[in-house]
C-alpha cells in the first residue's frame, strides 16, 4: 500500500511511549491516524504535537479497551469519519510483575482482556472490512516474553503468546482476501511501563536483563516503530503470519 494518500490506520496505546512513536513515524509518511487510548488528556496531547508538527491528519478516539463490546461499533464510527482502514496496530498492553501464586482471577480478566480480547475483536472487525476490499495489513505488538517463561509475570507472557496464537491464525483466515497480519515482539524498552516494572525489581536484576541484550543497549522507540511501518508497507507485501522479534538479539527463536 501506499503511504501518502492519507490512507487510514488505526493505532491502539497512542498516548505514550511505543505507540505514540508508531503514530509519529506513519504521521510522517503521510497515512491518516485515529488514535486509540484511555488517557485522553495525553491523547488530545499527542495528536496536537503531531499536527503542530505536520505529521498527518490525526483523530482521537479515547477509548476503554476492556470495554470489548463497543469496539466494533467503534470501528465502523472511524471509517465513517477518517476513510477506510488500510492498516491496524495492536499495540496497547498491559503488564502485571508478580509471583504465578499470586495472579488472580481479577488480574486475568484484565490483562487478557486488554492483550488478548481486544486486538482479537478489533481484528474481526477490521479485517473483515478489510477483507471485503481486498487489502489491508495489521500488525500486533506482542512480546519476547511470549516466547518464552515469566516466572514474574506468568500472565503477561501467556497473553502475548496468545496474541502471537491469533496473528498466525488470523494471518491464515485472512491471507486469501489480500490481508496480511503479523506480529513484533519487541524485548525491554525505553518507556513509562518499563520503569514501572523496573522499579519493582533488585537493580542487579535488571542488569542481567541489559547484559543479556548481545546489542548491549535499548533501542530507541523510532527503531521499533520503523520495523511496524516496514510491515505495513508494500515493500513488506510477501510477510504474512509472522513474529518478528525486535529485541537486539535478547531472543532469537
């Protein structure tokens, strides 16, 4: 696809850190943003930065993502105002440290419904409007930790997984329509949730984290945000039902 029509896409988790970078990066190459988050204040910020600077036509949509049953209509309200959707980004998240005694059902409830449930009601409603156009690309944000285990966040690496479960399979359901869907799964990164989990561990636990990064150094969030705008573009047309990790080489499997 082309990304300087002003063709639309719809971005989860755009008030901050690696979705505000995203929605930056696709504002400069031209693409029509709606902007999705629960923080409105820090989204009406966002979008103001982003239009005081250029970078594409940009609507706000605060939103609750654990409300799953307004999503689609949702949807159908941001086609009617921004143009067809040519592009989703799941990219919103959230990230309970804890012991896997001490996950609650509470604690499920949210984690999957904003990881997991979310992106899946979105992607049905998307793809499928996608689907009868015959093109389009969605990228999820999962995660390493979906790879692999999280003794410390036992739910949050077992929602990415799943998200990572549903890109390949909406990617088969999806890829025969001109659809493709695919996954990153970036490593540690330089935002407000990274600090916040940091905080709740030994310093020397995180630095086996960045010792272990055969890059040694965080990425900037414009790196991660390029490898999402890669996949949304026509030069990434063949890649269908991928995870690509993003992670300086802290996983390679």
């Amino acid at each position: 696809m082309s990304s300087d029509t002003g063709e639309a896409v719809l971005i989860t988790g755009a008030a901050q850190g690696l979705g505000q970078a995203i929605a930056a990066r696709l504002g400069r190459e031209g693409y029509r943003l709606a902007l999705l988050d629960r923080q409105e204040t820090r989204l009406h910020a966002v979008a103001q930065e982003m239009s005081a600077q250029g970078q594409g036509l940009v609507s706000v949509w605060p939103t609750d993502l654990l409300a799953a049953e307004q999503l689609k209509p949702l949807v159908e309200r941001i086609e009617q105002e921004c143009g067809p959707l040519v592009g989703l980004v799941n990219n919103a998240g959230i990230c309970i440290t804890q012991s896997f005694l001490s996950a609650t059902i509470e604690d499920w409830q949210t984690v999957f419904g904003v990881n997991v449930l979310a992106p899946f009601v979105l992607m049905q409603a998307v793809g499928e409007r996608m689907a009868m156009r015959g093109r389009g690309a969605i990228v999820n944000v999962a995660s390493v930790a979906g790879r692999s285990a999280r003794p410390d966040q036992p739910l949050y690496g077992a929602s990415k997984a799943a998200l990572l479960h549903l890109t390949k399979s909406a990617a088969a359901y999806f890829g025969p329509q001109g659809v493709r869907v695919n996954a990153i799964c970036p490593g540690v990164l330089p935002t407000e949730m990274t600090e916040r989990i940091w905080r709740q561990r030994q310093p020397e636990a995180v630095q086996r984290v960045l010792q272990a990064i055969p890059l040694k150094r965080l990425p900037a969030l414009e790196e991660v945000a390029a490898v999402v705008a890669w996949l949304l573009s026509d030069e990434a047309s063949y890649v269908n039902g991928q995870a690509l990790n993003v992670c300086g080489g802290l996983e390679m499997d």
